[in-house]
C-alpha cells in the first residue's frame, strides 16, 4: 500500500496533519463509524479523537513499524446519523470506496448489527460501542468490544445503587430501538435481581418533550433510570422531571454522560445523580490520556474516549505480532490473544466465552459516580461480581 497523493488528500480530508514520512512509503486507513450527529455526537466525537491521537502516536515515530516496514496512520470518519440503513452505507463507503479493514464503530447496536454481515464477510476489524449481545459472537469473528456493556455491569452496580437507595418502584424511559430494548431487558433483570420492580417507557430517538410521559409514569415512582440514553437527552429527561417536582434519586446505569448531563439539566438538577464512571480519572496513564484529550480538543472529554484508544493500542500491538497490516484472520487472532496488556486505562485483556461464546470483550474494573457541584465523584469500584 504505497502511500501517493490520494492518500495525503484522504489524510487532510480527516483532519489529520500530513508531515514529511521520509521513512514511511506505506500507509493504511482507520475508519470511525459513528453517529456525529444527533444526540449522540459526544460518543462519535470521543471516538474519533481517540483514533486521532492513536496514529498521532505512531504517526509521530515515523509510523506504525510492523514486520521491518513503517506504516503511516490515516484516519477516515462517517456519520451514521444512528440510523441502521445509514450504518449500512458508510460501511460500504469505508470498505468499498476507502479500502478499509480497521473500523473504530459501528457506534450504536442497530447499527453494529446492521453492519455485522459486511464487515463478517469482509473481514474488516471493527471496534463497536454497540452494546447489543448480537454485536459479538462466533459469527462476527473479526468483530471486538473495547467499552464494558450493560451486560457486564448492570447486576452489581445496581445491586450497590439499591443497597444504597431503597427504592423499589424504578421507572426508565429508553429509546425504542436496538439499543433501548437490550438495555432494558438486562436492567429489568437486574432490579429484579436486587428486589425491585422496574416499568420502562420507550420513545422514538428523536423525541425531545418527556413531559406527557413523565407526568404519567412519576407519580408512583421512587426511583427514575435513566442509563441506556444520549447524554443529551438523558439531560433533557432530567431536567424536565426535576422542573415537574421530582426530588427521587435518579441513577444512570450505563454511559459516561456526567458532563453532558449537568451542562443540559443543569447543576442543580443533577446533584446526587448516581452515573456509571466506564474510568478512574487519578490512575496515571488515564489521567496523561485525559489532560491530553483536554489539551487537544477541549474539557468535556466522553469516559469511552480512552476505551478506544486502549483499544487502539492493542489493536497496533496485534498486527506487530501478526507481522502484518494486511491479513485481517492473523491480526484478530493476535489481537483476542493479548492478556493483561498495558493500556491508558490499566492492563486489560478479553472475556466473553460464556456469554457471547467468544472472547471478543474486554475485561477492565469500572466505578460508580455520584455528582456532586457539577462533578461526578467516585463512591465505588466494581467488578462483574460486585462493587464495593
């Protein structure tokens, strides 16, 4: 893949600066398939920004070496607008127009399980936000989840938040679609695990007036969920049951939204909510990760961010292992071989066999959150089998 003038154009058409390679005559594409519009733009924007910074590392050391050869990064971003037909066509637009076969999405669930069978088919790496289980499995082998799931999390964090909050009436809106049905399957399960009862209401995604809803359906609550949604209109829906007199506690179970959510409901709304913390912000290499972030492309950092570019890290490992840029079965292999690898966020391997019947997901401790002045504060450390 020598690089040439199309390929320097596709460089600035990213965004990415392209400075003198005198040792790098190759090249390969990263794509980001994303939803940079809508409610969801600040996952899509933490994505691509770790990407950027991934081959700004490599990039910077004169390329990725990989089997005595240096390989220049490029990066390649389409929205997906969260809508699965349009998942469908970015992903022919990356791989058939781009040559790509190294996806960082597809961001949502509809979309990763729009897409599963091209990049299955294909064989194109891709890294899903997707929580969707259908996202992985023995008929996406090439398909890998770099972010914790509601799956992995939602049984001890809720068991912590009702140990903590006796609340036994939970009331959840979520968007109808792949990614809401999921979530509130797996957070129905969970309350009902740690002795309460939870009523989800689903909306259309581009709903933004809850009121009639949540006139209906607050009155009898005493605990209002609301993880599985954008951080905009997790906010929106805060901030709307807050301005209807809702003083209950409100838990997020799922997503890092924290800096959203007090930016649309605003602090005094937010205070006390309860919001799943995907990092700890005082490790050393997360903490490096996010003032470069801040650096770079302002404060607001989204928690999934350093996930990706984790992701990142040993994706590149992988193929250096491989030996390879090119053949996409040795580079998988390599990448679901990596343990305990040294990333941003702490060292982190795969899991996944018993629930996906793959170990295609990975396996870091998460935290949860309680907002407090504007700012999520960590009250616990968790595991797939508690937090404590």
């Amino acid at each position: 893949m020598k690089t040439s003038v199309w390929a320097l154009a596709l460089a600035a058409s990213s965004g990415l600066a392209a400075p003198a390679f005198a040792q790098a005559e190759d090249s390969f594409t990263i794509g980001v398939h994303a939803s940079f519009s809508g409610a969801g733009a600040a996952f899509a924007e933490g994505m691509l920004a770790a990407t950027e910074l991934a081959a700004e590392d490599v990039n910077k050391d004169r390329g990725l070496e990989v089997a005595g050869k240096r390989y220049k990064v490029l990066v390649k971003q389409y929205d997906d607008r969260y809508r699965a037909q349009d998942a469908v066509t970015a992903m022919d637009r990356l791989m058939i127009q781009d040559g790509v076969r190294f996806v960082i999405g597809p961001m949502g669930s509809a979309a990763a399980v729009a897409t599963k069978a091209q990049t299955t088919s294909g064989k194109v790496i891709t890294m899903t936000l997707g929580f969707t289980p259908r996202a992985l499995g023995p008929d996406a082998p090439y398909a890998f989840r770099p972010v914790i799931t509601t799956a992995e999390f939602s049984d001890p964090q809720i068991a912590w938040l009702l140990n903590n909050n006796p609340a036994k009436k939970i009331v959840s809106l979520l968007p109808n679609d792949e990614t809401g049905q999921q979530i509130g399957a797996g957070n129905t399960s969970a309350y009902a695990k740690a002795g309460a009862k939870l009523q989800v209401e689903y909306f259309e995604r581009e709903r933004v007036d809850f009121v009639p809803v949540l006139t209906r359906v607050l009155m009898q609550a005493d605990g209002l969920e609301l993880g599985g949604n954008s951080p905009t209109t997790a906010g929106l829906i805060l901030k709307q049951a807050r301005e209807l007199g809702y003083k209950g506690p409100v838990f997020i179970t799922g997503g890092d939204v924290a800096a959203e959510l007090v930016k649309v409901a605003g602090k005094q709304a937010a205070e006390g909510t309860y919001v799943h913390l995907p990092i700890d912000a005082g490790l050393p290499g997360t903490a490096a990760y996010v003032a470069r972030y801040k650096a770079k492309y302002g404060p607001n950092m989204n928690g999934f961010s350093p996930f990706f570019y984790s992701g990142l890290q040993m994706l590149f490992a992988a193929m250096q292992k491989a030996g390879t840029v090119d053949d996409n079965t040795k580079v998988a292999k390599e990448l679901e071989a990596l343990s305990n690898f040294p990333t941003a966020i702490g060292n982190a391997s795969w899991t996944g066999e018993k629930r996906y019947g793959v170990n295609h997901q990975i396996d870091l401790p998460f935290y949860i959150g309680r907002i407090k002045d504007g700012a999520a504060d960590k009250v616990a450390i968790c595991n797939v089998e508690a937090c404590r």
